[in-house]
C-alpha cells in the first residue's frame, strides 16, 4: 500500500514537472520578450488581468497565447522584420488587442518577402510601418470597435452611448430599437437602466452571451447562449402553437439588446446601436459607412505624400452591424447611383450602375489601397483574412497587380483598379 501511494505521488510530482516545462516551453518566447515574473504574475497568475492571462485562464493551450508567441517569436528573430522590442514589449502589455493586429500584419508582410520597419519615424509621430520590396510604401494599422462608428449616431444613439459607454465591463453590447425609445424619454431611460442591470447579473453568474428581449417593465425576457430558429415540432399542434406565438413575439420587440463577453473587463461598455424600422422585424439603413470614412480621413494624415500609401481596418468586432462588400465599397468608392439610358417612348430603359465621386478614395492621393481585416478565433487557432480595396482615384499611385497581392487578396471585382488596367 505505501508503495503504491509513493508511486503514486512520484507521478503526481513528474506530471505537474512535465506540464510546468510543457508552459514554459509553449510560452518561450513571451519569455524572453516579457521575462519569466511577468510572464508567472500577468499570464499564469491566479487572478490576472492581461488579456493573455484570462485566455490562458481559460483554456492554458488556447490559440491566442500560441499566436501571440509565434508572433513575438518572428520579431525576436527574423531579420526582414525590425522593431524596438523594448518598446514592442511595453505596447504589448498595455495596448494588447491593436499592437498584436499591428504585429500581426507585419509578420504577414515579412511572410510575402518584404522587409518591414515598425514604427520607423518613433518616438515622431508617423506611420506604424515601412514596408520595402523594389520600393517603398507606408502602412497604417487601425483596428475598429463597436464604439469607434456611433460618432455620427442620431439623438438617441448618443444618448444610450452616454448612459453606457462609461459603464466598466467585459461585455460588448448591440442594441436595435425603434423610434419609440427617443433621447432622454422614459422609456429610453428604463429600458437602458434594465440593459445595465443584466449586464450585471450575467457578470455574475458569467454568462457568456445573451440576449434580452424587451417591450417595457412587464414585458421582457431573457435568453442566454446563440439565439437559433427552432426545430417546429410539428407532431405537437400546441407545442407548436406556442413556438409560433414565441418566434412571433421576439420578432415584434421594440428594443433588444445582444451581450457578449469580450474575455477582458474594460473601463468602458463597447456599445453599438442599430435602429429598427417601422416593421420591427427590418433594421433600418445605418451610418456605419459614413463613421468608417471619417476614421479613414484621420489615419491617412499619418502617411506621408508622394509615397503608395495603404491603411488597415481590422474590422472583426463590427460583424453584428451587418457591415459587409456592400458598406465597404459605399465607405470607399462613393453611394450607388443607377443612370437611365433612355428617350420618351422607349419599351426598355437601358441603364448602368456608376458611383458618386463622394468615397474616401476620391478625397486623397496618399492612398493606394485599403486593407480590410477580419480575424476568427477557433480551436484550430487564429486565422486572419485580408482583403485588398485599391483606389479608384487616377491622380494616387496606382499599385500594380503583383503589388496589391503583397497586402492580401484583392477583393473581388476590383482586380481591375491596378496600374495594368490604368
């Protein structure tokens, strides 16, 4: 017997020995960037608070910290790639989520044979890197949140943002209500005072996501996890009688509010809204293209002219706005217009689609391309797509189109808008 219990805890004490190596070795280069305390208190701590540390929390072989130290790894060693690790470090540590996308893209270029500089005009203000490959170009890296695009919001935007912006939180929020819920009514009020409270209480019970369904103070409730259609069970009339009146009623609510757990508590609520039109069921146009154009506007002042200038949006939190091709093109190509080619009498109306000369392309010439990135995060790890937007404006340097393949693929329908075609 006390052989059997010493064997046993000899192999309790070589497991936790294997799995402690097992860590360190996962996490080598985290190490040598960050050192080993930083790494056993922020990452591997019992309570940390790095975003690391509460993916490590939660799964210690999750896909972020693997990425994250590959990362890391590449800036460590690879040549093509220059950057100050001490400041790199510091970043890292501080603004995690925009400087792991800013390194991330720099690997990505590095990977397609170019050389890369990060930060080159640092401590100055400028660019985040220098990309070089027979020529120069210059690259700004933006990745955007859900309250990055409610500047342009209506009244009643603004004000849900001002009740719940300020709000400390680890969940993202997407609200959709109708006209009824105005700025600075009562039902407004209650409803966001409602939202406030249940964002609470799914912190506590740590719920993941949700959705809160809601009409007024007697007339609401609550669904946790991924809301699907259900399976009808059509061999039970009144069972499906009420799944009916169910979907029924969720599909007429005037206001509802969607939560997700962004894994990192946060000193503000990340908040967007989009409204509900008149038929409840159907969301209204959004701005979303408009705020989009105004944040290019303010990253493009940070190129310099007379170098191809490309700008990146990482854009993977803005996927419950419904931004898609279409928002993107409107953002950097114009509004669509049809034009009628036609006289009196004619039986058909030939026509053609053309764009107004008001898309953020057509405002600049520091621009030749814009990069939109989404990232998706699984169990097989964390795998970036990136599309290519080229500019539309003849008087910027049109890449050609070898060179716009270099930032990613080019988005379809658009391989036309290279020098070749010029």
């Amino acid at each position: 017997m006390w052989l059997a219990v010493a064997t046993g805890i000899a192999g309790l004490v070589g497991l936790g020995v294997i799995r402690a190596l097992t860590r360190e070795k996962a996490m080598r280069n985290l190490r040598k960037l960050f050192g080993d305390e930083w790494v056993e208190e922020e990452i591997m701590g019992s309570d940390p608070n790095h975003l690391l540390g509460k993916w490590y929390k939660k799964d210690p072989d999750n896909s972020v910290t693997k990425y994250t130290d590959e990362l890391v790894g590449i800036a460590l060693e690879e040549p093509a790639l220059k950057c100050d690790l001490p400041r790199l470090a510091t970043k890292l540590q501080g603004e995690f989520v925009d400087t792991l996308t800013e390194l991330g893209y720099a690997v990505f270029l590095t990977r397609q044979g170019m050389r890369v500089t990060m930060e080159p005009t640092a401590p100055a203000a400028g660019p985040d890197l220098k990309v070089v490959k027979d020529k120069e170009y210059f690259v700004e890296v933006r990745k955007v949140r859900l309250d990055d695009v409610h500047a342009a919001g209506d009244l009643a935007t603004e004000d849900v943002f001002e009740r719940l912006c300020n709000t400390p939180s680890h969940y993202s929020i997407v609200i959709s209500m109708t006209d009824e819920f105005s700025a600075h009514s009562p039902q407004l009020k209650q409803a966001v005072r409602m939202v406030r409270r249940t964002m609470d209480d799914l912190a506590a019970r740590r719920v993941q996501r949700a959705t809160l369904y809601y009409n007024n103070l007697n007339e609401m409730e609550l669904r946790e996890g991924n809301q699907v259609a259900p399976e009808y069970d059509y061999g039970n009339p009144e069972r499906l009688a009420r799944q009916i009146r169910d979907q029924e009623w969720m599909g007429n609510v005037r206001f509802k509010a969607q939560f997700d757990d962004t894994c990192q508590m946060q000193p503000r609520t990340a908040v967007g809204v989009l409204p509900l039109g008149p038929h409840r069921r159907h969301l209204e146009p959004d701005d979303t293209y408009l705020r989009l154009r105004s944040i290019l506007r303010k990253k493009q002042k940070q190129l310099p002219k007379g170098k191809p200038g490309i700008i990146v949006l990482e854009i993977s939190d803005l996927g419950r706005l419904m931004v898609d091709e279409f928002t993107l093109a409107r953002t950097l190509y114009g509004d669509l217009l049809v034009v009628i080619r036609g006289g009196p009498g004619a039986e058909h109306f030939p026509h053609e689609m053309q764009r107004k000369p008001n898309g953020f392309f057509m405002g600049t010439t520091r621009l030749s391309a814009v990069v939109v990135e989404t990232v998706k995060i699984d169990g097989e790890g964390v795998v970036a797509t990136r599309e290519v937007f080229p500019t539309n404006n003849p008087s910027a340097e049109v890449l050609s189109l070898a060179e716009l393949n270099l930032f990613g693929t080019i988005a379809e329908g658009h391989e036309n808008l290279c020098a070749e075609e010029l």
